[in-house]
C-alpha cells in the first residue's frame, strides 16, 4: 500500500537462468493522486508517472518458456520445439517457436480431429490458437508448394507457397526469422517463399 510520503521497493530476478540481475520497480506518491515509478532494469532506468495500476513484479517461473536447445537456420530446425504464440497481424499470422518466428503471409490451414479450417474462415482462429503448447513433430518444406508442420497430437498446420494462395497478396508468401542462442532474431537470415 501507498500512503503519505511510504516508498516501496520490489526485486526479482528477471529470469531463472539469470537470478543475479535485478528489475526494481520503485514508486514514489508525488500527491495522493498521482504516483510516480522508477523502473530500472538492468542498470537502464526509465520514470513512468501516473501509472494506471501498478502490479508486484512476478519472478519468473521455472520452466514456464524453455530456451530453445540449438540455434536453427531454417524450418526443420523447430522439430522437438514447442509453438509459443500464435500472432494475427493486419495481414498474415505469425508462429513463435522459443526464439524463431514463421511467418504465413498466405492464409495457414489447420487440419486435425477430422476438421479443416483455412485462416480467415470462422472457427480458425481458434483453430490455430489451439496449436499453442504443442511440440513439432515433423516438418516438410515442399519445394514452392507447401510448408507443413506436423504438431504432436496429429494436427497439421500448412503454409500454402503456391501461385494461387499468392493472388492479391504480393509476390511473398511466407518467412522464416531464425533466432540466436540469446533469443534476439537474426532478420539478416531470414528465409523468404
């Protein structure tokens, strides 16, 4: 609680491969109305004023996202690796995988369980979400085709490369963004379809 002229000070380990660094979170009650809040990460430091709600600080969770196991150059390299995020942008659908990022610029299609949906048809959406948690099993780029990821529990997620899916969408129709063993993306390795 915050009252009168009381700071509070909370730390936590940033992450669990990485319990000596700190974020502090200090807030300081300018007036009763408004609280300021100095974050400071890593020695970078940054004032937020007026703070719609401030919540504790979490630590992270052990194995809540795991690092990924190796630093792959292209598709083939997610096999053992689970989907993270699934991403609906203005015009394509992006998969996070532990660091490295595919990208469908044409419009994914999931089939499982006897159903098929094709992004942006109804019951995709959740369709694709429903991928998130879930390991790649295998994975087959076929030429300028397809690319297919086969996901634990016999769903298929596809990425249409061919020239009839690229209609009214420009000349791209997928990517991949490998990422380093830090977890920053490498976008001067990116593999274009």
């Amino acid at each position: 609680m915050i009252a009168g002229s009381h700071h509070r000070k909370m730390t936590h380990a940033s992450t669990p491969t990485r319990a000596n660094e700190e974020s502090v979170i200090v807030m300081v009650p300018s007036t009763p109305e408004r609280v300021t809040a100095e974050v400071s990460v890593r020695g970078h430091s940054r004032t937020l004023a007026q703070p719609a709600v401030l919540h504790p600080v979490c630590p992270a969770q052990e194995g809540y996202a795991r690092r990924m196991a190796h630093d792959g150059d292209d598709p083939t390299c997610l096999v053992g690796e689970q989907l993270n995020a699934v991403a609906f942008v203005m015009n394509y659908v992006e998969f996070t995988f532990n660091g490295p990022v595919l990208r469908a610029l044409t419009d994914p299609i999931i089939e499982g369980d006897g159903l098929r949906h094709q992004f942006p048809e109804p019951g995709s959406r959740d369709a694709l979400c429903s991928l998130i948690g879930s390991e790649v099993a295998a994975v087959l780029i076929k030429g300028e085709d397809r690319i297919q990821l086969k996901f634990s529990g016999e769903r298929v997620l596809t990425i249409p490369l061919d020239p009839d899916s690229r209609l009214g969408r420009g000349v791209e129709a997928a990517h991949y963004v490998p990422a380093a063993r830090n977890g920053t993306l490498r976008v001067a390795d990116m593999l274009v379809w």
